[in-house]
C-alpha cells in the first residue's frame, strides 16, 4: 500500500491545481474570485480530501483521478467555514493559515459573500463529477449532512452558546462531533460511495471516523495550549481567550493527551472487521500522525 507521505506528495499538487484552476473557471467575476481563491489556496494541510482520496486508494485505487473533484469539494466546504468562523460577529480572528483573514484582507461583506460562493460551488462540482447520478447523489447526501444544520453548522453554534458556561464531558464530545467531526466523516464517507463498498465495511469506516474526528479536535485544543501562533499559522490561546469549552480546559493537559490517545486507540480497533481483508495501514497512519 503506498505511503501517507507518498499520496500526499502526489495528490496535493494535483488538488490544487484543480482547485485553482476551477476556481478560475467557475468565478468570472474578478474580485469574487480573488477573495475566494486566497482562502482556498492559502495552504491548508488537506487533510479531508485526503481522507477520502486515502479510502478510494484502500478500496478502489483506480478511481482516483475520478475522485479529485469530490475530494475538492469538501475542500471549498471547509475553507468557507474557516473564513466565516473567523469573521468579527464569530471568532473574530485576524490570522488564518498563516496569512490574514479574508476579511481583513478583502472586508467584511467580500469575506461572506466568499464563503457564500464556495458553499453552492462544492455542489457544483460534486453534480458535475463523472460518476453515475445514483453516487452524486449519495456524495451530495454526505456533504450535505456534514456540513449542515444537523452537524457543522448545529456544532457552530453549540461552540458560540457554550461560551457562556461550562459543558460537561458529554456535550464537548457531541460538539466536537459536530463541528468538526461530522465533515472528517463525510470525506470518509464519501470515499466509501465513490468505492462502493458494503454496508459492513462502510460502518467499520463510520466507527472509525467517529473516533479520528474527535481525536482532531481534541488535538487541535491540546495545540491551542502548546503550540506558537507561527508553528499553527494561526493565533493561539484563543479557547481560553474566548472561554471556549475544550479538552484541557475540562480535563488539564494530561488528561486530554489521555483522552487524544484512548480516541485514537479506539479508531484503531474499529478497522478491525476490516483488517482480514483490507490493507488498513494507510487509514491508519492518519492515525499515526495524529499520536505525534
Ligand atoms: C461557520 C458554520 C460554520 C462553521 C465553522 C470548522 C469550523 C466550523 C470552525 C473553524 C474553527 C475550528 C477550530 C474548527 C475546528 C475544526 C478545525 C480544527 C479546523 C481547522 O482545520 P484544519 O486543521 O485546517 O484541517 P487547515 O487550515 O489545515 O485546513
């Protein structure tokens, strides 16, 4: 099975050059395109198209190149969620990817309408990908569901309510799930469909990628309390800033690295129904990241 770092190596380059190049020719209005180009392409690490490429390349490599416009639709999905949370009436935040915000960089109302753009546009390109109707549909379902009301966005605004008080356990996990599990989930899922695995296979990757999205999160607040603002790319300290509810805030430090690890052991042993006839190693070496 090829290596994370030998698909990443391969496939980022070839994402982005599908993503700007599709973004050249899907946004003619110059200015809208530009506030919407500098999100996508200002470097994040891709790690949800990723995730699906790397399920597709488990079940079913050869579809691979087929599967590059789904992977970069999730990718406009998550790129408008970061320039949307970072705008003033939500984390308010200056810094994104190493670069300023879009909305310090193109104003406010160009940074919504940005992300406005780049939520339909994923539509877009998923309907007009070149797979039967019968998986569009299902890949539009995936997105769909993870991105909206009932998962990211709900996950948003629990975030936006919980700073006024303390979560317990319980509801930071329903949280993190929703905002930040639920669209790791999808990608997975959606590599699922493009593989056409069974129902067996698919929930072993849906177990799975319960416990990689909450062990995302956790690390992303455990990198919160350790981590410079230049290693991140981002600003740091902002949970406690903001009074966010987070892993360490509930738990310390220790106990969130303990939690980190349990959630990662967990996704691990989900693949187990799989291992028998499946090379699971490159879904797991996400996981193998994840502990570093
Ligand atoms: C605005 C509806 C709406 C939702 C926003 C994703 C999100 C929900 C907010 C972003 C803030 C945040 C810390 C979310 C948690 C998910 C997360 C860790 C996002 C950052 O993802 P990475 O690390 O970023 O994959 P890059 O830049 O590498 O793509």
């Amino acid at each position: 099975m090829i290596k994370l770092a030998a698909m990443r190596a391969e496939l980022v380059p070839a994402l982005d050059s599908l993503l700007a190049l599709k973004l050249r020719q899907d946004v003619p209005a110059a200015d809208l395109q530009a506030a919407m180009t500098y999100s996508v392409m200002a470097g994040g690490k891709r790690i949800r198209p990723l995730l699906l490429l790397a399920v597709v390349q488990t079940f079913q490599a050869d579809l691979i190149p087929q599967s590059l416009p789904a992977a970069a639709a999730i990718e406009l999905i998550h790129t408008y969620s970061l320039i949307h949370d970072d705008l003033p009436a939500m984390d308010n935040d200056d810094l994104r990817r190493g670069h300023a915000t879009n909305h310090k960089k193109f104003g406010e109302a160009m940074a919504i309408l940005a992300g406005d753009g780049l939520q339909p546009l994923a539509f877009q390109w998923l309907s007009d990908c070149r797979f039967n109707d019968t998986i569009k549909i299902k890949l539009v379902h995936e997105l769909a569901f993870g991105a909206g009301p009932l998962n990211m966005v709900a996950g948003q605004v629990a975030d936006m309510q919980g700073e006024q008080r303390t979560l317990t356990l319980d509801e930071l996990k329903a949280l993190h799930q929703r905002k930040t599990g639920a669209l790791l989930k999808a990608s997975l899922l959606m590599g699922a469909v493009i593989s056409g695995i069974d129902e067996k296979r698919t929930t072993a990757l849906s177990d799975f990628a319960d416990h990689l999205g909450l062990a995302f999160q956790i690390k992303d607040d455990i990198l919160d309390v350790t981590s410079t603002a230049a290693q991140l790319g981002k600003p740091v300290h902002q949970d406690q800033a903001a009074n966010k509810n987070t892993y360490p805030s509930l738990l310390g430090l220790d106990g969130a690295r303990s939690a980190l690890t349990a959630e990662l052991d967990s996704a691990r042993h989900a693949l187990d129904p799989l291992v028998a006839s499946t090379d699971i190693s490159l879904l797991a070496e996400f996981l193998t990241e994840l502990a570093n």
